[in-house]
C-alpha cells in the first residue's frame, strides 16, 4: 500500500507525487469507504460488524528485487511479508491472497514454483487463503503484484491519525536490519569482516521479514494503541506520517532505539553509524505505534509475557514542537528529512 | 481474473499452465471461500448475507496493448472494463478498485493522468471507489494491475458450473468486433477499405469495451441464468470454459452468431469468415449464458423492455455430445479448439 522511497527511482519521483495527487482526487469516499488511499491498508465496512481491509504491493525486478541476491522464495515470501505486515499495522487479521505475476520470456517453472513456495511459506502460518490471480507475460523481467484482504472488528481498526500530545511511541523488534541485510547483500565479499551468524541473522531480516500481526491483533484487541503504522520506508518517514495523520510533533529518543547486535556489529564494522541505519533503513516491518502513558505498565507486563519485544522510543508532542530527535548528549534537534532511494 | 490466451506468449505457455496447477494446489478452500481459482471472480463470504467477489488482472506493455495504437486512456479504461466484466459475468455489483502501477523511465505525468481519467471513466458510472494502490518503478515498460471488488447477495452469484441438459446458450451484444477492431489497428494503412463508420465502431468496441454489468445483474435477480461467463478468450473458449466446468456439452448454432454489420463488412473486405473472428476474438467482454427453456419467453420479453440485446446462440447438451457447431448446411462437426494467440 505505502508507496515507499524504497520503491521509487529518481526519475520518476514526481510521477508518484502525481499519482498520489491523481488517487487523492478520484478517490472521493462513499460511506461505506472508512478510509480510502493514505493509511497502511484500505477499510471499508462489510456488514455484521465487520471491516474489510484491503492492501495491494506491486514489486518490480530490478527495482524491489534482484535475482542476484534473493531467490524467488525468498521474493515471495518477502512480497507476501510486505502486505501481511499493511494488515498487521491496521491490527487486522489477514484472511486471503490475489496474486498477479507478470513472466519474463527467461522465466522458468522452476522459478514459479519457487516464487509460489515462498509466498505461501509467508502466508500458510496465518492461514491466508489463495483465492485468485492472473498471469502474463512480460517483457521486462519479473513483476509481482499482490492484493491481500483482511479483517478487523468495525470501528476497531488501528490508524495513522489517533496519536494524542502526551502518548507514548513505541516499536517493536530491533530496526535497521534490514537495511543492513541488503547493504550486506550488495557489498562486494569481504573476508572476516563479520561473523557468518551476525551475516545470516541481517540478510534473514532482509529477505525473510516477520509481519507483527500477532502483536497488532494484541496492540488492537486490548485497545492500547492510539496509532500504529508498519515500518516501510523507514523510522524516520513512518514516525512523520504518524505525526503529520495526527497533526502532532514528537520527540524521538535515538539512544533508545532498539538495534540488534548484529546490527550494531556491521555498522561498527563499516565505521558506519547504527542509529542512521535504523532511522533510515525501510522495510523491516516491525509496528511503530502510540500508546496513552497510562497502559504503560499494563502494555510493557503483558507484552513480556507474550514475549512481544517492544521498545518506548519517545513522546508524542503538539505539532508546534516539531519531530525532535533526542541525541547522546541529551540535546534536541530536529529529525532530519531523511529516506533512502532504492538500489537502482 | 482469467488467464487469456490473449495474454500469453508462444513461449511461456507451460509457465500458464503450471501456474493454473500451482494455484490450485496451494488454493486450498476454508468455508469461507465459496469460489477459489478457476471463475471469473473469486467469491468468498462477508456477512450479514453477502458475498464478496474479488478479481484482479494484470496487462502489460507490449502483450496487452501497445503504445502505438492505444492512449494511456484507452489502456486505463480497458483495464478497468475487464475486471468490471468478471463482476457482470457474476451478477455483482461492482465497489471498489485498487491500483497497482509500474511507470516506466520515459513515462510522462500527462500519461499517468491520461490512464488514471480512461480508468475513472470507465468506473464513475458504476459508482467504483478508487481506495488503494501501489506505485513503483519499471525497467520494462508499463505495467498495470487493477484489483476489483464487488458484492452480490450471498447464494445468488452466478458461476461457469451451473449449466444443464437443454438449457439454451445465450450470449449479449455482438461478438467478434473487437477482434476486428484489434486488427485494424495493427493492419497498415489501407485506403477505402472500410467506412470510416465500420472503423471507428470496430476500433471502439476494442478499445473502450462494455462490461454488461446491468445485464449480469438482471440475470441474478430473477434467477433466469444457470450459468455465466464473460467472453475473454473467444466464444470458443469461452463456450468450453462452462461446458468443462457443467460437465456438459452443447450444439452451437453458427448461423445465429450475433455478427455487427461493421464486422461482418470488416471480414468482407479482408475476405474472412466473419463466424471464425467471432469464434476465436477474444476481450468481446459480452456476456455467454445459459438459461432454463422455460424461462425463454419471459427472459426475451424483458430484454426487449430493458433494451438488452441477446441472441439464443445454442443449446446445451450431455457431455458425450462434446461442442458441436452447427453450420450453414444444418450439418454438426465438433467445434475446433481454437484460440488465437496475442499479436507478440
């Protein structure tokens, strides 16, 4: 659903500027429509106390993917995590899958099949049905186009907009990892540079994503969340859609970011830093979120547990404050615009 | 929704076909899946005595249109028209599209438009919401994948399977027009050779097809129709699609075929069998049906009220039969399976 940075090329950055403004435009709501473009997925009602959710992906070779660093499972699965995590960050329970796949004339079945394994390696443990799809060839490499339909009780549904001045923010699992996992994918070999567990745990988190719906289903069911997104584009990006759906501002606490030591250890490795990795880095698709202060303690010993790793990141302030990143030193500087273009 | 041997390259046929197996195995049914794969929509249950159809299609540049001899709108318009048409071959009612699209390096903000006003237009009437999409970049040329949803009340959706011994074939407007269309575009430039009246009507039934969504519907309500499908691949193929799915047969009477005047001057002037373009056409997006002889004057009445046009094309038969095609001596040979290949 999100159109991230991750997706697009320089060249055609306005273009998705304007199709956002096209989609804004045609996109006028009936009553049935709860929310139409500009949330993780789409909601709209569907009769005995039930919301649908919609969300569709569309991954291009070259652009999304590439042969010479992921499998065609682990394209799939990765192209299925992406949609399951839009559903997650709704709160939703993801219920069926429509697959539209484009082969180039290259293409082998031996591909399909593996392309199919992973998407339904993702999709099996959440008991998504395929229900659909459509094929073509294509004469541009790889296209791989999902649309993934949930659920979630009426008015339940987690949004971008709910975040209140005073709210707590919150994310799940560690960040920047995947970010490092690709980096590590398109590095030329290096000897030594990192251990083969750190290496394999960071291109895992790249290729093999986990969409947190069991702790979106937990963040909606108990009603702790104010605002929840899945992290796409980047902490940095997701946290400023948060703010500006909610029209508030927010300090953000960098020396509470939860990095893994994997990732500590690349960055440590390429002299690089961690917190830029992980402020920047899209596509772990772990759940940013904003809580009232006062479930707190409820949030932080049922989520133990459960053995859901979350982590309070910072606070949710009135808008005039701005997005204040909170550095080592203990100053406040504003959060850089930062996002990162993709690979080609 | 329909794999169409309109989009499939010589080359990558098994692919198709492997798809089609890996669908079905992987496309296991809850309860809550009433149709999976293999309709034109997949139906699946949403409360409060509704089901949900839910259809996606892919087209892309250079196998499903071609700059040369189609605006963006066009394209836009076709797309949608095609997925709307699944929905009428259900009796549904159409809600809501998403939009995955891939924009090329040369892709220009006019063309973006030009697709998104073609696709709107072809939805406004039918009151279809944008609520979703997906932008990304392409490194091969335009690719579009429209995902549609729609509604009918559960247990009244129409399905390929449902035709019986002696129920009459029906098919809505005229078939064949749009392969017509297609070749005209494709044919160089040829002086006098058809009214420019023929050309155009040929040219716009390609181009700007009619999803026979009022038609569907009407068919659904009174229950006259035992089954449905809309005409993607050819009639042929189509006409094959139910009897395989009915475990049933039928005689075609070719001499009823519903041929436009403008096809049947078309087919004249390039000297064609005018039966064989209607045969083998694809993307007509007519509607093929099959109804109860009892309900034969009632259905033919009301259609003349409503201003629908349908033609009796044929009868069903027991499976031993097979398809046969009834021709103009009043002879019956097995109707040849015929489909015809995209222009790449």
């Amino acid at each position: 659903m999100a159109a991230t940075a991750w997706s697009k090329s320089r060249s055609t950055i306005h273009e998705f500027d304007l199709v956002r403004a096209l989609q804004q435009r045609h996109g006028r709501k009936s009553p049935s429509v709860i929310r139409g473009i500009g949330d993780d997925a789409a909601v709209v009602t569907s009769g005995a106390g039930r919301w649908s959710l919609l969300t569709t992906d569309l991954l291009a070779e070259g652009v999304h993917f590439d042969l010479r660093t992921a499998t065609m499972s682990d394209i799939g699965f990765r192209a299925a995590a992406a949609n399951l995590s839009d559903i997650a960050a709704m709160g939703g329970t993801p219920q069926y899958v429509l697959v539209a796949l484009a082969i180039p004339r290259t293409g082998t079945s031996g591909q399909v099949q593996q392309l199919y394994r992973g998407l339904m390696a993702a999709c099996r443990p959440h008991h998504v049905q395929l229900i659909g799809g459509d094929t073509s060839a294509s004469h541009g490499g790889w296209f791989i186009s999902l649309t993934l339909v949930g659920t979630v009780p009426a008015r339940k549904a987690l949004f971008r907009n709910g975040a209140r001045v005073g709210d707590l923010l919150y994310v799940t699992g560690t960040i920047g990892d995947s970010f490092a996992g690709l980096r590590l994918l398109r590095e030329p070999p290096r000897r030594a540079a990192l251990s083969p567990r750190h290496r394999k745990f960071l291109i895992g988190r790249h290729l093999r994503p986990t969409a947190r719906l069991a702790e979106g289903q937990w963040l909606r069911t108990h009603r702790f969340a104010t605002s929840a997104i899945d992290i796409s584009d980047g902490l940095s990006g997701d946290l400023r859609h948060i703010c500006e759906e909610s029209h508030v501002g927010a300090d953000l606490d960098l020396n509470a970011l939860p990095l893994s030591p994997a990732c500590r250890a690349y960055a440590a490795s390429r002299t690089l830093d961690p917190v830029a990795l992980a402020l920047t880095g899209g596509e772990d698709y772990e759940l940013l979120f904003t809580l009232s202060p006062r479930h707190k303690a409820q949030v932080e010993r049922t989520a133990t547990l459960r053995r859901f790793s979350m982590t309070c990141i910072g606070t949710i302030r009135p808008a005039r404050n701005g997005i204040q990143a909170i550095g080592q030193d203990g100053t406040k500087r504003p959060l850089p615009i930062t996002s990162y273009e993709h690979f080609r």
